[in-house]
C-alpha cells in the first residue's frame, strides 16, 4: 500500500501559495475546493517533511493546518498546528512498535472542526477517529476490530467533514507519486490550480 504526507490548509490556494512558496523547499500545492488548499511537500528533502512544515507553515498563515501521514496502508497521524504551535495530535495505532493495542490516541473529533467543508457527519466522524469503520468493507474479514487500510479511516474522517470524495483522492496523493508518472496526475487535476514549489518541476 502506498504512503504519503499531505496537509490541508483552509484557505484558497492563491492566498497561501506566497507562504508556501516561501517555506516548502519542493512539492507542489494544489486548490482543494472553496476555501482550501493541500500541500504535497517532497518528504525525501530534508526537512520538508508535513509535520516539519506544519510549524511554520501555520505560523505565517491567519489559519491552522492538518498535517498528515498515512504510512503503508496500516498507521494514520495527524497533527493540528496553530500559530506555530502543535495544538492537537491523532496516532491511530500509537503502540505499532510495541506489538500492543490499546486503541486511537486523540479520538477527539471537536479537535478537527477547523477543518470542514460542509455539514459535518459527527457519528461519521467519531467513529472513524476510534477506528471503528461504519463500512462493513473496511471491516477485517477475519473480525479483528478497527480498519483494514488507514486509507479508509483518513478517507472517512475527511468525508465526515464535508470534503468531497475528489479532495479526498487528491489528499491521499502524495509528492513522489505526483513525480513518478506526472503525466497521470497533471491529467487528474483537470485543470485544477496546481503550484510547483521549489525545485520541484512541473507536472506535464
């Protein structure tokens, strides 16, 4: 399964492209809908990773970011940075290393309000945050609990706030992807707005 690191920001892309340019040394930035933006830094460059930028990013901006990472299909982290400062933090499965399980940490979904684009699903939301799929083909097959893919948990918790199934397939993209068969995805934009960043090149 794929990984990635991405961050919503809600605001339009033209307001935060002058603070992106400024702080992301490559990747590319790209219109999300009304009122917000997703960056797609180059997490290969040193740091220019989401979580390394969310500080300053946030810190220049009038508004928070989500930042996240989706690693391999099985781990979800989000962090909600504020004026520079981390105000919130989301790890679907803190204890991966240790081979425990004692659930989500910061399940709490009035944490990610900020971040909504439409009516917001609360039931949706909260249960994704706890990682209890209300789809029963996110469900394991064999009946272990919570979601097969962290995919579909960031897919659901983006979609209980509102943002439409295309912002979500672009929010799972990620910078390396984008490189990798850049004919693809600058076709999958459709003409949506598109910054290249950096020393990143174009998409084409």
């Amino acid at each position: 399964m794929s990984t990635y690191g991405t961050m919503l920001i809600p605001l339009p892309l033209e307001e935060a492209a002058p603070v992106l340019r400024e702080v992301c040394a490559s990747g590319y930035a790209i219109s999300a809908g009304p009122g917000f933006c997703l960056l797609h830094p180059d997490r290969f460059t040193d740091d220019n990773g989401v979580f390394e930028l969310a500080g300053p990013v946030s810190a220049r901006l009038p508004v928070p970011v989500l930042a996240t990472f989706q690693y391999d299909g099985n781990w979800l982290k989000l962090e909600v940075w504020r004026d520079g400062v981390r105000a919130h933090r989301y790890e679907s499965d803190p204890d991966r290393d240790d081979q425990t399980d004692s659930g989500p940490e910061g399940a709490e979904p009035a944490a990610f309000l900020d971040f909504a684009a439409g009516p917001v699903d609360h039931h949706r939301l909260a249960s994704a945050l706890a990682d209890i799929p209300t789809d029963p083909r996110d469900m394991d097959v064999d009946g272990d609990p919570g979601y097969v893919w962290a995919q579909a948990l960031h897919w659901d918790v983006l979609g209980a706030l509102g943002h439409p199934d295309q912002v979500i397939r672009r929010a799972q993209w990620d910078h390396c992807h984008m490189r990798r068969d850049p004919q693809l995805y600058g076709k999958a934009l459709d003409g949506t707005a598109l910054v290249v960043l950096g020393v990143s090149e174009p998409l084409s």
